[in-house]
C-alpha cells in the first residue's frame, strides 16, 4: 500500500460480500427485492458483483441504465428514477425494455407516451409520490416533502389518474417512494412512509388503478463514528419495518432500492500527510486528498472518521489533536477539526472511512487535480 499513489479508493469486497448476502438472504425471507441504487456507487468490479448476486439496479441518468445493462443486471430488474430525462435517456430506457421508468411529473408521463408511440414499443413506469414526509435528515437528501422538487403531489392525483387512462402507450406498474438519505430513525420514518404508501395506494384503487408494485426506495442510515462497530447495517430492522407497514395493504409485490448501506462501509479514501503545520493554537494535517475527491464533508459538513494507518503500525503511543484538511483552495475543505490521532509525521496514511457510497462517484477535478485510483484490499496482499 506504501507505494502505491495517494490518494486512492481502496473497497473491500468481503464486506460487500456480507452486507449483499444479507440483504439478500432478507429480502428473500420477507419477499421484498432490492434494486441497488447505482448513484451510490459505480465502480465496475461492485456492479458485477451486486448485479451477480440476483440484485436488481435503480438508475438516475441513461448512462447508468446502460452502464446496468453491461454490468449484467437484466433490463426486467432495471428500474429508472429521476427529475430531469431526456428523450434521449427515455428513448434508451424504452428501447432497451427496462421494467420501469419512475416518473415524477405528470408532464413528463405525456412526453414518455409520445415517445414510446413512435418507437412502437410499450413503456412500463411507475410513477413516483411525494408522500410530504420528514425523514428527520440533512435538508439537502430530504426528499419526501411537499416543498421538494422530487415526485408527484397529493393535488395532482385526480389529473394523474385521467391522464393515465388516455395515455396508450404506457404500462402503468405501480407506484414509487423515496423520501431521503442516512435516515437513522429507522423504525418510524420508514413505518410512517409505509402508512401514507397504504393510504396513497388505496386512493388510487378507490377510483380503478390497480398499484401491483409498490417501491419505497432506499434511504437506510449508516454508522459514520463507528464504522467498525457496525459493518453491516440494521437491513433487519428496515426490511422488516417495511414487511410489518406493507403487510396491512393487500398482496403486492414489494421493492427497496438500497445505495449507501450496501457500499457505504467497504470504501475508504486513502491519503498521505503532506505536510504538519504548526499553526498559533492548532496543528494541522494537510493531506493530499481534497475535497474534489470526496466532496461530503464540505457539501453537508458531513462526518467521516479519520484513521492514521501508519501510526498504528508503527505502534504509536501519544495522541494529539489536529484539524485534517486538504489542499484545495476552499476553507470548506476540511476533514475534521480536533480530531484526536496518534502522533502523526510527514508520509503517514491516513484512511478517511465510511467512502464507499457517494465518495467517489461524486468526485470532480476541481482545481485541475488527478482522480483517486480505485484498489480492492484483495489485490493488495
Ligand atoms: N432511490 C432513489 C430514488 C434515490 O434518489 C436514492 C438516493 C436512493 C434510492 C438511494 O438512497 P440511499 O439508500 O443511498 O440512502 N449524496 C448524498 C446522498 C444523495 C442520495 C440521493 N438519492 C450523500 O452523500 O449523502
């Protein structure tokens, strides 16, 4: 590892291993399907595997659908969400005859009909509800409330339902939710957003839409302070809350779309201390990785455990308090402030942990500097 060149994504596949097989294992015992939310997490060696493992795949763009496709997940387990498709992206999703766009605009249901009647080809979607719920997380991955930009609200349901029953060229499958990210009040937000899925359900069903396929989307949190002590989250919990809140609403076939807590705890970003810097009251880290390369503590001031790889090895003793920052030209490219490590020098490794979801899928070359490589902890021994 000392010689390769920092900074770097380094996953760990025996922990995706174990986190798949038990979402699996879950899903199969409560017959709900996942489909992997791919936004989190791209990387080609973990969409093979997920997609081996009989997961299905959720996208947002039709680069990812396609990526899916050459991945190996198999276009009736592709599902496709998102604000913002092209005709471009709905003509690939039609053409490759995925098993449902998730749509979230009655506009955008009368432009995928269009384009599905001069393709000549039925378009499965389902169609996506804002259920005006707080999933009690950072505002910027709150998704099901009313003032967000995401799905259907409650005041369109009536037109919905008329332009579903004009619209020839769509096969209407059912309905789709998603109401946030890292929610860690698992038992009652996502025991809430069953509740309004059943009552939303039942009023669709009132006026003659059959909903045979409800989807909750993803949002399950992940221990960013204790990633050891929690490998694999609480897919127990989640799933289970979700067989208990669906079980009241009839005989339906069921989905989540798992992203962060699949991938969230088998990545760490890998960095080397470039410099300690003796300031008047603090000591900083600055390390060689930036905020371009996992831009999550910057962007929600979000929290990721920092370790000094090579002080454990060398066995260090006397711990110190630093603020870890990068090298980017922004105050807001910062680690963590205070954070107490062992004795640190010029040269250590330090692992940023809890990257594996939205860390490197969101990097950019902001200032010009050179993407992290992706290792696997299996090519390193
Ligand atoms: N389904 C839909 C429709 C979604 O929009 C998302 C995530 C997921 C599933 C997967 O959610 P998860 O299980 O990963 O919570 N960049 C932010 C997170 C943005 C999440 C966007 N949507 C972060 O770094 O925290």
């Amino acid at each position: 590892m000392e010689k390769i060149r920092t900074p770097f994504y380094l996953y760990d596949m025996e922990l995706l291993a174990e986190s798949v097989s038990e979402m699996v294992r879950l899903s199969a015992q409560y017959g709900i399907s996942a489909h992997y939310a791919v936004k989190a997490n791209a990387e080609d060696r973990i969409l093979r595997y997920i997609a081996s493992k009989g997961l299905g795949a959720d996208c947002v763009s039709g680069n990812e659908v396609l990526t899916a496709l050459a991945s190996g997940f198999p276009p009736e387990k592709i599902v496709f969400a998102g604000v913002g498709k092209t005709d471009e992206e709905i003509e690939t999703a039609v053409g490759n005859g995925i098993f449902s766009m998730n749509c979230e605009s009655l506009p955008e249901i009368e432009v995928i009909d269009g384009i599905a009647g001069r393709m000549g080809k039925k378009a499965g979607i389902m169609v996506r509800i804002n259920p005006n719920i707080d999933a009690h997380t950072h505002k910027y991955i709150t998704t099901g409330l009313e003032e967000n930009k995401f799905g259907v609200s409650e005041h369109e349901f009536d037109a919905l339902i008329e332009l579903l029953g004009r619209c020839r060229w769509i096969d209407f499958k059912g309905l789709h939710f998603h109401i946030g990210s890292q929610i860690l009040d698992v038992h009652d937000v996502f025991s809430l957003e069953c509740r309004r899925a059943c009552e939303i359900v039942s009023y669709f069903e009132e006026r003659g839409l059959k909903v045979e396929n409800i989807d909750l989307g993803g949002g399950l949190g992940i221990d960013y302070h204790d990633p050891d002590g929690h490998p694999v989250p609480d897919f127990g919990l989640w799933v289970r809350t979700i067989a208990e809140g669906m079980g009241k609403c009839g005989d339906r076939r069921i989905s989540i779309e798992p992203g962060r807590s699949l991938v969230g705890q088998c990545g760490s970003l890998i960095t080397r201390v470039l410099y300690v810097k003796h300031g008047v009251d603090k000591t900083f880290l600055i390390t060689d990785a930036g905020m371009n390369d996992l831009i999550r503590p910057a962007l929600y001031g979000a929290y990721h455990k920092v370790e000094n790889i090579s002080a454990e090895a060398r066995n260090v003793k006397e711990y110190k308090k630093y603020d870890v920052v990068g090298p980017v030209c922004e105050s807001s490219d910062v680690w963590g402030e205070g954070r107490e490590l062992p004795e640190t020098e010029r040269g250590d490794l330090l692992a940023i942990r809890s990257a594996g979801a939205y860390g490197q899928v969101m990097a950019s070359r902001y200032n010009l500097r050179t993407l992290a490589g992706t290792y696997y902890m299996d090519e390193l021994n």
